[in-house]
C-alpha cells in the first residue's frame, strides 16, 4: 500500500463541527458529552431561531435536528437550513409515524431517528451522512508509522501489514481515536465487546499482550498500562 | 355506512385505513332479494300509485253505483208520475169509461187498451197482464215489440203486488240482455162481455235504461282509463319527486360509505333547513366532527403521551450510554451530574405514567362510591398533609372555612383534585409568600366553590383557555423545570367532571392565578 495514499486526507486540523439542536436539556447535554468524546466540535441551540443563527455562523457539517421545537418546528429550520447552504441533517423524531418521517425526509432531512436511540445508532448515522457528502472522519488513523485504515480494516506498521482479529483491530481503533486517553477496562469492554458482553475484564488484558506482540511493541511505549485504572496510547517520540 | 362506523369505532379496531372495513360492508353481502333491495324512490312511487289507483278506483266505483241508482230511480219516478197522473185523468173523467172510486175500476179490454195508449211513449212500453202475465191490452207500439215480457219478472210478484196493495218497480233484463225498468201496478179488474168481473189485471210500463246504460258505459270505461292512467302518471311523478327529495339521502349514503372506508374530513354539507332530511344531515355532519375530533384528541395525546415518554427515555438511555462508554473521561463531577439527570428523568418519567394511569383510570371508570362528605373536613386534610411540603418551599399554606359545605364525591378522587391544584399553586408561587384554600357555599346557586389561590406569576392569556388541556404546558421550560407533566389540571378537570361540576382558571399575569372547583352541595347527612 502506498504510504502516500494517506498524506491527501483533508485537513486533519480542523475537527468535523455538528450543530446539536434540542429543547431538552439532557438530551442535548448527553449528545454534546457524547460527541465531544468522539472528537467532534459540538455547538448547541434550543429552538429554530438560534439553531439558524448557529449554522450561519459556525457553519457545520451536520446538524442533529429535533423535530419538536418551541418556535418554529424542526422541519421548518431543516428546509431553512437547506435554503441557507449545503449542511447534512439528521432529524430526531419523538413520533416516527410513518407520515413524520416522509415529512422530515421530504423537508431535506439526510435520515432520521426515532427518540430513544442509542448513541451508538446516531454515530453510525451520522458517519454515514458524513461520508454521503464526502466528509470523512478520518479515514486513515496515524502516529507515527502505525496507520489504521478504518475503510479496509488494515493495519500497517512502517509498511509492514499486519494481521489483526477484528477485536484487536477495534481496540487499537479506539486508542488512536483517542490518544492519551487512558481506558478502564470495563469501559474497553463496553466499546469493544458491547455493553450486553458479561464477561470478565481479564479477557482485555489477553487481547492486549497479543496485540503488543503483532505491533512489535514489546517495551510497551506504545500501549501504555496504568497500574490501577487500564490502558492507553501513548504517542511515541517518533510522533507526527 | 353510519352503523357500521359505529360499530367499527365501540370495537375499538378503528383505524383510518383499515381495508377490512371494505369487506364488512352491507352492500358486499351476498344479496338475497327483499324490499331493502328496492330503492327507496321506487318503492315510495309504487305505494303512492297504488293508493292513488285504489283512491280512483273507490270514487269511481262510488260514483258509477250512485249514477246508475239516480239513473234507475229516475226512470222509476217518470214511469210512477205518469201512471198517477193517468189514472188521475181516467179518474176525473169519470163516465163509463173513467175510474169510479172508490173501489178498483172494472173495465173493459177495449178500455184499458185505450188507457195503455194514452201512457205508452217512445221509450216506455204500457200493457196490461193477468196475475200470470198474459197480456190483456197493449199499447201497440215499436217499443212494445222489444219491451220484456211479464214473465222475467221475480216469480209470486203478483201476490206480492196485491198484498201491498200498491205498485212496485224491478229493473229486468230483456232476452237481448239490456236493462228496463218495469213498472207494476194493480189497477182493477176485467168487465167481461157478460158484465161480470173478470180477473185482477195489473198495468206495466216497462222503460228502456238503454240510455242510461250508454251513459253508464261510458263513464266505466273513462273511469278505468283514468284509474290506469292515473297510477302510471302517479309512479312517473312519484320517482321523479321521491328522486328529488331522496337525492340528499343518496349523497348522505355516499359521504357514509367514504367517511367508514376512512376519509374522516368528508361532510355532507346538506344545506340548512329545518325538515327531517336537512336535519338528519346536520345531525350527521355533527355526528362525524365529534367522532373526528374524539379520534383526533385520542390520536393527539397518544402522540403526546409517547413524546413525553420517549423524551426521557432518550436522555436515560443516553446519559446511561455516556457512562458505558466512559465519556467521562474518569471525571467524577461529570459522573455525578449524568448520573444526577438520570435520575431526575427516572423521576419524572414515574411522575408522567402515574398522571396516565390515574387519567385513563378517570377516563375509563366511572366514580361508583359517591358519599356524602364535608368538603372542609378535606381541605382541612389536605392543608395538614401539604404543610409540610409547603414549608419546605418556604411558603404558608392557608385554610378558610365557613362551616361545613357537603357535596356527593368520591373522596380520594376529589381529595386528588384539590391535591393537584394545591401542588400546582405551591410550585409556582414565590419564596414566602402564602397559598390560600377556600370552600364556601354559594347561597344564590347552592353549589360548593372549593378555591386554590396563589400569588405566583399568573397564566398568561393565550395560555388560559389550554391550561387543563391534556399535556399543555405554556412555557415549557418553566414547566421542566417545575416537573409539570402537564397532566394534573387534565386529571384535576376530568375529576371535577365525572362529579358533575366544573373547575375554572382566573388569572392575569402577574397577579396570581386562582383555581375554582364548583360541585353541586347537598345537605349534610343527620
């Protein structure tokens, strides 16, 4: 695979904004925790005027839409957002009746989600909205000469592939997207084995010596252990 | 059909396009042949025709015996005032030839055919017979040759003749079939050559009904004509009249089957009138707008009550999701305030299906258990119980009774009302300040006023009119705040009005609100 390839990624400076728009306050506190976890620069509205304002002026790449808002409704700012400029919308129905969801769509809505989803959902979503319109989080992930393909699920180290199960290739995924971060291992398991996985934790540990034996890192600067509380990357001095 | 909706929407499986329906109606039905198949119009016309033909039928058959009656006395009467005034004549003139009264005149052949000549006409044969019917004089005459014979008359008519003393009149028919009326009548004996009394005679005068029959004839054969005629007009005219009138029912019947295959918004839009078919359409237009704005009121707070549901268990599902997923990042401030939300929304979710049970619960039963109680003693209750929350607000919680009010409730569900309204007036009042509770009885209107008073920032007035309806809340972020599910005054409203009486808001903003509960009171048990 030619390294090259990866050096014509958009500009990796600046982070995908989404526009998180919802009367609710937890709702809205738990998507903008949610997505500033994932990387994304969130800001927020609570009702259609501001959320117009918002998008004119931060400008997003997507914007989560409530339908049900005081003022004017979401499907009202979703065909004011459309008429304002090119802008990925994903609608958040408490209804779903069918004739809801053909108006939200109708009104230029990219998908829609029916209240309660999990945030699991709304991410996978909203990456594929990003991707529809050519936005892409992060194709390749990279530090240093380790580079993860999430479209091809390949992992090179310095040019050299290799072979990870697909375990081992989330639990690297979820280090890269987050470094430095250091992860407990019950929070590994939730991401990587689910949260209905009732296993025990010791299976992480497993995971994570075979995958510093694939990656060569055998001084454990990679895969950095927390004595008490888990693992997490540490960028190596080779750094970007 | 009308029905069928009905039917439709008690069995509760209503739904606006329910395809179903379209089989379960009448007209799919393997049709037997009854009068329910006729149309309407038709069957109108028909019964209108034939009472019309029936109608023509009687007055003409009416008519027709009446006239040939007239027409048979008539010519009975000509022949009875020729006879008398004959024999008047013969009477007068006295002599050897005249009627020698008293006593029945004897005379000869010779004379009494002179007398049949002097009453004989064109039409009316005159002869003299025997009591056996042979003919003794006649009147030769060309109606004579026709007239019919003594014999046709009812057999013993001579004794009955000479019984009574007097003559007597049979219409009879000839050998040729048409009708007479002949005349009898006892006059005398026959003076024989030898100047002895002969046998009893009696004069008969026969007159044709030709005439008459003609007439008679005639009027049968219009009267039948116009019988027929009639009742063909009379079903031509009743369809086009019945199609007149029965048009709105048509489209009624159309509008019914297009509202039960589930187009709720048609009308039928008869226009206004006070006769039974206009009235029936109104009724039926207003039948339809309660069902439509009972089912849109259903349909609206089932989406309503799953909004308010799925609300909650969005941001529980989320927030718990945050915490799987250690979105926290280690932070335990941000683990306490997630998990603080949470459990605020577990909190107002329990809050949210104990309002929908208890309104359904409302909704569904009707209060059986009324007693009689003293709505004081209650509020009295409810002042003690509320107290302590009251405090904890930093407010007073106030009573004012005048005497003992009663009034038929069920207690725990009125006991409910004032609770909600209390609750309500203690969540949106300000620090220190006082929530009063009245009940008075108003002498003018024997009812009971059950008053909540706050001095909280009011209602506004667009929000007024909406506030007791289910899931209103005007300033929905005060109202997240306060932990309203918006069903209370719903509840408190629907409460009040399975006891008979009616609650009402006053308000302006700023000035407080003041809820008022009016319940029909009753006099206090002995």
């Amino acid at each position: 695979m030619n390294v090259n390839e990866w050096q014509e990624q958009p500009d990796q400076e600046r982070p995908i904004s989404v526009l998180v728009v919802d009367d609710e306050p937890l709702i809205v506190e738990m998507l903008t925790m949610g997505l500033n976890y994932e990387g994304f620069k969130v800001s927020v509205a609570t009702n259609g005027l501001e959320a117009l304002d918002q998008a004119r002026e931060v400008k997003p790449d997507l914007v989560v839409l409530d339908v049900m808002l005081p003022g004017i409704d979401g499907i009202e700012v979703c065909r004011r957002l459309r008429a304002q400029g090119d802008v990925g919308v994903l609608m958040l129905t408490a209804r779903g009746e069918l004739e809801d969801r053909v108006q939200g769509l109708d009104s230029g809505a990219d998908d829609y989600l029916v209240k309660p989803f999990t945030f699991k959902e709304l991410m996978a979503r909203a990456r594929a909205i990003l991707r529809r319109r050519g936005i892409n989080i992060q194709k390749a992930l990279r530090m240093g000469d380790l580079i993860l393909d999430r479209q091809t699920r390949r992992v090179t180290r310095g040019g050299r592939v290799i072979e990870l199960t697909p375990r081992e290739f989330d639990m690297l995924e979820l280090f890269l997207t987050h470094p430095r971060q250091v992860f407990t291992r019950d929070v590994i398991l939730n991401r990587v084995w689910g949260y209905d996985y009732l296993g025990d934790t010791n299976v992480i540990d497993v995971h994570i010596r075979h995958l510093r034996e694939k990656l060569g890192d055998d001084s454990r600067s990679l895969i950095r252990s927390v004595r008490g509380v888990g693992y997490g990357l540490e960028p190596s001095s080779e750094a970007e | 059909m009308a029905w069928n909706l009905l039917a439709k929407l008690s069995n509760g499986r209503w739904t606006m396009d329910d395809r179903r329906l379209k089989n379960h109606r009448p007209s799919s039905i393997v049709r037997r042949p009854s009068i329910w198949s006729v149309p309407v119009g038709l069957q109108l016309s028909v019964i209108y025709a034939a009472l019309l033909a029936l109608t023509l039928a009687l007055l003409g058959a009416f008519l027709y015996i009446w006239l040939n009656g007239f027409l048979v006395n008539n010519t009975a009467d000509r022949l009875t005032r020729g006879r008398d005034l004959a024999l008047a004549q013969q009477t007068h003139r006295g002599g050897p030839h005249g009627f020698e009264p008293p006593g029945p005149p004897i005379l000869s052949i010779a004379d009494y055919t002179n007398f049949t000549r002097g009453l004989s006409g064109t039409d009316v044969a005159v002869t003299v017979v025997d009591a056996q019917g042979v003919v003794m004089a006649s009147a030769q005459s060309a109606v004579s040759e026709i007239a019919p014979h003594a014999s046709v008359l009812p057999t013993g008519w001579a004794d009955t003749l000479m019984a009574r003393k007097q003559g007597q009149w049979w219409v009879v028919s000839d050998k040729g079939g048409k009708r007479w009326v002949a005349l009898v009548t006892p006059i005398g004996r026959i003076l024989t050559q030898d100047d002895t009394q002969g046998p009893q005679v009696f004069l008969e005068q026969a007159a044709s009904l030709d005439t008459a029959d003609a007439v008679l004839n005639n009027m049968r054969l219009l009267l039948v004509l116009g019988t027929i005629v009639g009742a063909i007009l009379g079903v031509i005219a009743g369809l086009a009249l019945t199609r007149t009138v029965l048009r709105p029912l048509d489209k009624m019947v159309r509008t019914a089957e297009a509202i039960a295959d589930g187009d709720l918004a048609r009308r039928v839009q008869m226009p206004e009138g006070r006769n039974e078919i206009a009235r029936l359409g109104a009724t039926f237009d207003h039948m339809v707008n309660r069902l439509a704005a009972a089912l849109e009121a259903q349909r609206r707070f089932v989406a309503d009550a799953s909004h308010e549901l799925r609300t909650p268990l969005t941001s529980l599902q989320g927030l718990s999701e945050m915490l799987l997923m250690g979105a926290d990042r280690g932070d335990s401030s941000t683990v306490q305030r997630t998990v603080r939300g949470m459990h605020n929304e577990l909190g107002r979710m329990g809050r949210l299906v104990n309002d929908m049970l208890t309104l359904s619960r409302v909704d569904s039963t009707a209060p059986t258990s009324f007693v009689t109680i003293d709505a004081s003693r209650l509020l009295a209750e409810i002042a003690e119980q509320m107290a302590p929350v009251a405090e904890a607000r930093g407010l007073r919680l106030d009573l004012r009774c005048y005497g003992p009010v009663c009034v038929q409730a069920e207690p725990d569900r009125l006991k409910q009302v004032v609770l909600n309204l209390v609750d309500n007036a203690l969540r949106y009042s300000p620090q220190g300040s006082a929530v009063q509770m009245s009940v008075a009885l108003d002498p003018t209107t024997g009812q009971a006023r059950i008053e909540v008073q706050d001095t909280g920032p009011g209602i506004a007035p667009e929000d007024l009119p909406h506030i007791f309806d289910r899931f209103y809340r005007g300033d929905l972020s005060r109202a997240r705040a306060t932990g309203n599910t918006g069903l209370g005054l719903a509840i408190a409203r629907a409460i009040v009005e399975t006891h008979g009486g009616a609650i009402e808001a006053h308000s302006s903003p700023g000035e407080g609100a003041l809820f008022r509960v009016t319940l029909p009171a009753v006099s206090p048990p002995d």
